[in-house]
C-alpha cells in the first residue's frame, strides 16, 4: 500500500459552525464562486512569482477505469499557467478593452476579493496553491459515453492541499443557505469525501485530490490510488498504450482521446466520414478526414516554453494504404512531400504543399457528392474553353508537376500609386512537366486578362495593359492598370498588376509583376527543388511583417471598427493599434502536417518576441 | 381655411409643448434621440427647439471623424459598405435633419448601387444630394441632370443628337419634377434634346458639343435653342412644379395620408415666392399647424430605416452597422439601394405579415446591444424608491418618447406586468421592447 496519511481536514469542516460567520453573503450561491475562481484562474489574474524548473512528467493514467475515453495529463500547471501570463502577449491581450471590461464587472471584482480573502486565509496566493498542489501533476480521465469525469492532482505540499480543502469546504458551507446541507461526508477506507448532491464527489488521499462528477468513479479512482495492485485500468488499454507509445513526446501536456466512442455517438459525425461536399477543404484537409476515417485514437501533445508554443496532434495511419483518389494529396503510399519553402524575402506568409491538381481534379467523381460533381463538371466545361477548348483536368492541370506554393508578400508601389487598402502580393508557384507547356498557360493568361478588360471596359472602369518580356531566362508576360479618368491611384484595383512569369520549368502566377519576379529569379538557384522532410503541407506565417501590411492598413481597420462596432473614431484607433501591436509580439507562426509511414502528425508552432 | 394650416403654430395650454411633441419633432426632423435629449428641447421651449433641430453645431467635427471613412470605402469599390456607412452616418450625426433630409432626396432622385455599380459615384451622388439637401431645389436639380450615377441608372450616359435618350428627360418630367399629367410625350422628346451631348465617360461627366442637338426645342410652348440647364429652368417654371415637390415634402415629412390639393397649394404657393429653398419650406413645414395638428402626429408608418436608426438613437447604441444593413435589406429599405426609379413607396406598404416579424426580430436584435448592467441613456438622474418604480417610469419614458399614439389602456398595464417581473432595466427593456414591438402603435411615427 502507498504510504498515504490519513485526512482530518474535513471532520473539521462537520465540527465548525458557519451559519453566522459570512454575514449577508451566505445566500450567494456557491456556484458563482466556484466559477469566478475558475474564471480569474483562466481569465488571467497575474501575480509575479519566480518560475521554478519545470518538473519531471508524471503518469496518472493508473487511477482512470481501462474504458476510458480520454485522459489529460498536466505536468506542471502551474508553471504552465504562469510562462503563458508572463508573454507579453498575453499582458497585451489583458489589456483589451473587451477582457479589462470582462475582468472588471461586478460579478468578478467580488470573485477577485473572494479569492483574496481565501489567499489570506491560507497564506498563499493562488498560483503558489496550485503549484504545491499540482506539482507532481494533474490528471483528467473520464467516459465519454457514461458522461463520467475524473480529476485527480498530486501535490508536492500536502499540507497545504489539506488545508486549502478544508477552507475551501468551509467557503461552501457559509455561502449556502441555512436550510441546506451543502454536502455530505462520509468515510471511504482510509480517507473521507465531501458528496455534494449524491454525484459530484471530493476526496483527499495523503497528498492526492481526486474530484469527480460521479461517486462511483472517485471511489475506483481512490480504490486503485490505495490498493496494492491497482488492478485493470486505462494504461492497460491497447488503444493507450499504443497512443501513449506513438504520440507521447514528454510534453508539458498531452491529452489522448480514444475515437471510437466518438464514433459510436455520432458527435462530429463529418469528422469521421473522411468525406466532404467542399472542394477547398478537401484539397486542403483532404489527408486529415482520410486519416481520421478509420483513426481509433487520437493523441494532442502541448509544449510551453518562456517564447514559443508548441501543438501536436497525432493520429495513426497507414501511408501504405492509400486510396488511389487520395493519392493526389498524400502521394503514392502516402510519399507525397511538399516542396521546400522558397527563400524570398520579407514574405508574410508561404503555403507548400504536396498537390497534385489533375489528380484532384479527375478523381472528383470518387471524392465528392452528386451536386458538387456536377458543378465542377460545368467548370471543367468552362475552363476548357478558356484554355483553347483543351481538356482541363487531362491536359492543363496535367503539365503541373505535383506539388504547389503559394507566397504572399507586403509590396511596394509605383509613384502616384496609393491604394487607400493595402493588398499583398500574392502568387501561386508550381513547375511544369514540361516547359514547352508555358505557351498554353501563356496564351490562356493573356485571354483571361482580354476578358477581364471587356468586362471593365463595359463598367467604365481602367483596364489592364499587357506586355510581354524575355530577359535572363525570364519569360514574363505582366498586365499594368493606369489611373485615369475619374480614378486614381487609391483604388483597391491598383494593388494588382496580374503578371505570369516562367524560368526553366517554373510557373509563377501572380497579382504583381515584382513578386513574379522576384520569384522567377529565386527559382534559377533551385535545381530540382528540394522537399520538406516528411511534410505534406506546410503554412508559415511571419507576425513581424503580418502586422507591418495590417499596419499599412490601419486607416481601413479603423474604418471596419466603426461600422462593425458603431465606435468613433478615437475609439476605433485605440482597439486598433492595441491589435497591431498584440500582433506585432508574434514573430513565427508555422503549421506542418506530417506524413510518416504510420503516423500523420499536425505541428503548430508559435513563437513570440519580446518586448 | 386651408392656408391656415401652414401659419405657425403655438404651444397652448390644450396643446402644450410637451415630451410627445418634442418627440414627434425629432422623429421627424431626424430619427429620434434619446430620452434625455428629448427632454431637454422640451426645456429649451419651442420656439428653441425649433432653431435648434435646424442648427448644425458640431458638424464640422462629425465630418472631419467621417470623412476618412468615405476614402476607404470608395477604394473597396463595395456599394454595399456604404449603406453601411450611411446609417453610422444617421446614427450618429449631430445634425439629424440635413442627414433626414439628404435621405428624402435620396429617395426622390432614387438611383440604386446595385445598378451603379460604383461606390466613387454614388458616394459623390451623396454628397451633391447633401451639398442642396436644404438649399434650393434647381441647383440640386441642375446637378443630379449631370450627377454620373444617375445617369448610369437610367441608361443616360450616352445622348446623341441623332438618338436621343428620352430615359431621363422622362423621369425628370414624371418622377423628379411635375409628376404624372403635366407634360406630353413631345415635352420628353423635346427635353431629351436638349440633353444630348451630356454624357458620361469614366464615370465623369462631360459635355460633348459634337453631339448636341442645337437647334431649337419647343417645351411647354417655350422655344429655343435650350441646352440642359435651360430645360431644367423651364420644368421647374411649370405650375405643376412646386405643387409636385411641396406634395413629396408633406408626404415625406408629415403624413402617409393623402392631403388635398387645396391643403398644400398654400405651401407650394410658398416654395415657388421662396425660389424653391427647400430649408426655408422645411422650417415653414416644422412649425406649421399642420405639422402638429392630428393630420400628422402619428400618421406615418416608420420605415425600416427609421426604426433601426431610432432604436439606435433612442438607447446610443454601438451597433454593428454591416448588421444593421443586412436585416434592412430584408425588410425592403437598404440606403443606397432603393428598388427602382420611384424609390420606396413608404406607408402601409412597410408591413406585411413577413415584414412584421422580421421588424419585431429587429428591435430583438438592436436591444440586445444594450450593455448588460446598465440603464443606458434612460436611467435619468432620478430617485426611485424601487426596482419596481423604476421599471414603471422607464416604460412611461419609452411610451412618450417613442410612441407617437399612446397604446391602449389595457396594453401599457400588460407592458407595466411584464416590465415588473423582468428585473434590472437593461434586462427590463430587453424583455419588454420586443413585446412593445407587437404593438401596432410602435410602428407608427
């Protein structure tokens, strides 16, 4: 048996006699405390307390019943919560207007003074409590179906555990009415439990908490916590150990979710369909619905450090079975790898990802739904004719080699031209099959532009000038818009100078001639283009340059605060610039999807800059 | 008899100057206000009052906080942003009676963006219609003959002599100037050449002699070479003129209701010997007895505009104005986007069992923006023994200040049970506005 001291904290609580000692306030419904405590221990209360070193992980999986559907595991949540209040962008976010207003109604003031008076009352503030209380960690578990929830800390203090336990109990006592016994106490082996309502139970064991909705469940968790052997439990679950084996990264948090009764309930039922009516998200998730259709579990993993953050999701999967019309997305036996970021310069966000566009777009009658096929059908119609009356799928998106990036970036304009809304570049890079292919994008391009010029011309608007360039192994052929008549340069239209350039086997359309450029340059440094290491797609984001574009937009910011908030004007500045710069405090923001031969992984990863 | 209607009127002790008219004049001068400075023109007296609603303190600093809104929506070339923006505009204005009345000629000169297609045009539409909202009538005229927007709405922008467009001189004729019955087919062709060669290239105006008819024209028994200037001097000439602007006038501001002619031939006897200044026929219309007898409290059914811009006033809210514009589009009424060349027809034709609900839906949506926790404009510095006491005033607030027909006896007590069970005020008005909103004297102004 565990060595694990016998409780008194709560025979205290029976004995004390609390009608008279919180005045007026006992009415007040202990609910509304529990959550403002909740609340301000989410919301942000800061209190600046050194960071100790982050302690070793811990394993309660062993209290939680082999049936369950998930399990969360903090190592340290306290550390946690204070490296994530001491980034300076979450002092930028507390000073929001919306959270200082929401930190600041009544309800919460007397929630912050109610957990002031408990703080003195034990002598230390809240995050040492939940330091010492959950230094060797927290633990979630609970069954999806039987809607059962387990919590359990495991403290370093157990001394203080106790006394915050009994204190706490004693809040409750005072705050219900006089009429009513809040909860029961009783005895369970070694140790006692608070029952409130004949469900939700509390019960200490020597430096161990367990909290849950239901008895019966804290009573298996207090069973396996006190016996020798603890018998049948969640760690010896396949599902878990298999999860835990593959997805465990000794993260600072790591929550494991076992699908099929996610599955059986029909919650999320589209997540599990591995299908969707939408061809945007299937070109993009399609690989994460694949991988989800049969998935049985499902692992997150949570790293906090003092400037980044780190998300994993991982869920296993069998790169060699495939589906011939996922192949587009995932390649063959699942080797789809994305081209490597390319090098530009000051760019605000690049997308590479492993695509094969005529694969997508000739297996659409096995991906999609009767209506969406039809639609793309007449598509297919329409886009053979504007590329010369050539089969869209079979042979334009066929001259594209697998694999696309697209790359945005803050741009520079020509004198006289001042867009009052600041548009990035935006361009879209894939290689050629063949680069004797470029004439028919080429030709195409140029009929695109004709038609676009037809259509403004009939609006009385400015119209594109094309011209077509070969120099140093460039190809370009680049559309100019000119204020004129009743416009000038502040339209949003000048943003664009709809350009397509070719350098070898590279393609680069884009909505600037400078970007294509740029680009087409770049590409002469690449041979063949390395790919990611085992990245299927790959999203990163620059904070610093994001915030510099929305910066140069901040005029139209304020314009969309005033409308959208019925502000003025000073108002609508002041949210706005605390946005610029709560954003400015992001400096990378990447998201990889992974493809390994039996795993497919997410990674978000967010790091930030100091002030 | 008649003319008498149109002499000003005098507070009495029958008929006092009192929350109900200060009300109806803000309704109708603007879009209403709140409680508090409802009741502060109340104070200031009438003939105050009066001066006051036609004064613009406070413009010059609206439209320096406005105006660089108007150059980052014109630049997004998104009409629909600057319905938007319009109704901030009437939301906010220190000056609600130029924003009314710009609106009035907005939906007389009706040119819809759905068509237009251009948000530089429309918004410089929109600045000429407020430039001459309460000036006078033929400049506004002579402008919106070459304003781009409308011309493009009517299919205008080319005119040759050879071919002449009629679209305009017909709508000129009909709808902006004479009304039905005043002109002949041969006046439009007449009129149609004397605008040829206006044209609109780039979405500018501009005059092209090459392909202007110079020869002469004969219009109402007038001859001569007349250009488009002329012509719009010979319309408004026409005794079938002031009669047609005064009768939109009264209808727009004073009654859904027919008028006879001979109630409103004084008042447009009056817009002819005042050079067409549509200000100085507003303020004789705004004092007039006329405007506060009973022919015209309460005798207008509100617009979807009017009802969401004076919950907005009436509370000061924050509203999200794309919202806003969305549920007015629903409910037929979306500034910048009137339905066809007459504009909206107003009247009973705002409700209709659909359009109901959706107004109730409405004044749910707006009363929902009330912070949590707060009275709002209409927690007067006041002592109130209870909560109870005070659910009890606020629902008389809201009766005098909104309701231009008190609601019936038995209607105000349910409204008073319901007020009472409904706690705090701003959870009070919550509650109880969207039951106000099944009333039918709600919808009245």
């Amino acid at each position: 048996m565990r060595d694990l001291s016998h409780i008194g904290d709560f025979d205290r609580v029976e004995r004390r006699s609390y009608r008279d000692s919180w005045g007026s306030n006992r009415n007040r419904p202990v609910g509304v405390l529990v959550a403002v405590v909740f609340a301000l221990t989410i919301g942000g209360l800061r209190l600046s307390l050194a960071q100790e070193a982050k302690s070793e992980p811990h394993d309660g999986s062993f209290l939680f019943d082999e049936n369950s559907s998930f399990y969360l595991q903090v190592n340290d949540v306290a550390s946690a919560i204070e490296t994530i209040l001491n980034y300076p962008l979450t002092r930028k976010i507390e000073s929001l207007p919306e959270i200082s207003r929401a930190l600041n109604t009544p309800e919460v003031v007397v929630g912050r003074i109610a957990l002031g008076l408990w703080e003195s009352q034990l002598g230390v503030d809240w995050l040492t409590l939940l330091k010492r209380s959950a230094g060797r960690g927290l633990f979630v578990g609970g069954q999806y179906e039987q809607q059962a929830l387990g919590i359990s800390l495991h403290a370093d203090d157990e001394e203080l555990l106790k006394r915050a336990i009994s204190s706490l109990l004693e809040v409750i006592q005072r705050q219900s009415p006089p009429d009513k016994i809040p909860f029961q106490v009783e005895a369970y082996r070694s140790g006692k439990l608070a029952i409130f309502d004949n469900s939700a139970t509390i019960g200490r064991f020597g430096s161990w908490l367990l909290l849950s909705n239901q008895r019966d469940l804290l009573t298996r968790m207090a069973d396996r916590l006190l016996d020798e052997n603890p018998g049948t439990c969640l760690r010896d679950s396949p599902s878990f150990k298999a999860a835990r084996q593959e997805t465990y990264r000794s993260e600072d948090a790591w929550l494991y979710v076992d699908l099929e009764p996610l599955r059986r309930s029909g919650t999320a039922e589209q997540l599990f369909l591995g299908r969707t009516a939408e061809p945007g998200l299937e070109f993009l998730f399609g690989g994460i619905l694949e991988a989800l259709r049969s998935a049985p579990w499902t692992g997150f993993g949570l790293a906090i450090h003092a400037d980044r953050i780190g998300i994993t999701w991982r869920v296993p999967y069998q790169a060699e079975r495939v589906p011939p019309e996922r192949e587009y997305l995932l390649g063959t036996r699942g080797l789809g790898r994305a081209p490597a970021l390319l090098e530009v310069p000051g760019t605000i966000a690049q997308l590479s990802m492993y695509r094969d566009a005529s694969g997508f777009w000739l297996n659409k009658e096995n991906l999609f739904p009767e209506n969406v096929i039809a639609n793309l059908t007449q598509s297919d119609s329409q886009l053979s004719t504007v590329f010369g009356g050539v089969d869209f799928g079979s042979q334009i998106l066929a001259a594209l080699q697998p694999g696309l990036q697209v790359v945005i970036k803050e741009q520079e304009y020509a004198e006289g031209i001042d867009p009052e809304m600041k548009i990035p570049s935006i361009a879209l890079v894939a290689r050629l099959q063949n680069p004797e292919q470029a004439r028919r994008f080429r030709i195409s391009f140029q009929s695109l532009v004709g038609l676009l010029n037809l259509a403004e011309g009939g609006m009385y608007r400015p119209q594109i000038d094309l011209l077509s360039t070969r120099e140093n192994g460039i190809q370009m052929t680049s559309g100019t818009y000119t204020p004129e008549g009743g416009y000038d340069g502040s339209l949003m239209i000048f943003n664009f100078s709809p350009s397509i350039a070719f350098q070898n086997d590279f393609m680069i359309i884009s909505s600037t001639t400078t970007l294509a450029r740029e680009i087409a340059e770049h590409t002469k440094s690449l041979g063949d283009a390395p790919t990611s290491s085992n990245s299927n797609a790959i999203l990163a984001i620059d904070g610093r340059h994001l915030s510099t574009i929305l910066a140069e937009n901040r005029a139209a910011l304020v314009a969309n605060d005033m409308l959208e908030n019925g502000n003025d004007r000073k108002q609508s500045e002041r949210q706005v610039d605390l946005l610029l710069e709560s954003l400015r405090l992001i400096r990378t923001l990447t998201i990889d999807l992974r493809t390994e031969a039996e795993q497919l992984s997410l990674e978000l990863d967010c790091s930030f800059a100091r002030e | 008899m008649a003319a008498n209607l149109w002499e000003p009127w005098e507070p009495s002790p029958q008929e006092p100057w009192d929350r109900r008219r200060a009300a109806h004049l803000m309704r109708r001068a603007g879009f209403g206000g709140t409680v508090r400075q409802i009741d502060e023109l109340v104070n200031l007296g009438f003939d105050k009052a009066l001066a006051m609603i036609r004064e613009s303190a406070g413009l010059e600093a609206f439209e320096a906080e406005m105006t660089p809104l108007e150059k980052s929506l014109v630049s997004r070339q998104e009409p629909q942003a600057l319905a938007s923006w319009w109704l901030l505009r009437m939301a906010k204005t220190p000056h609600p009676l130029l924003e009314k009345t710009t609106f009035f000629w907005h939906g007389h000169f009706a040119t819809s963006a759905d068509k237009v297609a251009d948000s530089a045009a429309m918004l410089r539409q929109y600045r000429l219609l407020r430039e001459h909202a309460l000036g006078r009538f033929e400049p506004l005229v002579q402008g919106i003959s070459r304003d781009p927007a409308m011309l493009i709405y009517l299919d205008s922008t080319d005119n040759r002599k050879t071919r002449p467009n009629e679209n305009y001189a017909r709508e000129l004729l009909e709808l902006f100037c004479l009304g039905a019955g005043n002109y002949s087919e041969r006046d439009i062709k007449e009129l149609a050449r004397c605008f040829t060669g206006w044209e609109v290239r780039q979405n500018q105006f501009q005059f092209n002699p090459h392909q202007h008819d110079s020869g002469i024209k004969t219009i109402f028994d007038q001859s001569g070479p007349f250009g488009g200037d002329d012509a719009v001097g010979i319309v408004l000439r026409h005794p079938a003129a002031a009669r047609h602007i005064a009768r939109k006038l009264v209808r727009f501001f004073c009654t859904d209701d027919d008028v006879v002619d001979e109630e409103f031939q004084p008042l447009a006897e009056l817009l002819r010997e005042n050079d067409f200044d549509i200000g100085k026929i507003l303020a004789v219309i705004l004092s007039s007895r006329f405007f506060w007898s009973e022919k015209s409290l309460g005798k207008k059914v509100r617009g979807p505009v009017d009802l969401a811009i004076g919950l907005i006033r009436l509370f000061d809210l924050n509203a999200n104005m794309n919202d806003v514009r969305g549920r007015l589009a629903g409910l037929g009424q979306l500034p910048m986007f009137p339905p066809n060349v007459k504009g909206w027809e107003g009247g009973t034709s705002w409700i209709n069992a659909s359009t109901f609900v959706e107004r109730i839906n409405l004044v749910q949506f707006l009363v929902e923006r009330i912070p949590a926790g707060s009275a709002g404009p209409l927690s007067l510095a006041r002592v109130t023994r209870s909560q109870d006491e005070e659910s009890r005033r606020v629902i008389e607030d809201l009766i005098d200040v909104w309701f231009a027909q008190r609601p019936p006896t038995e209607t105000v007590r349910e409204l008073m049970e319901l007020a009472s069970q409904a706690g705090k005020t701003a959870d009070m008005i919550k509650r109880v506005l969207p039951a106000m909103a099944a009333i039918p004297e709600f919808h009245l102004a």
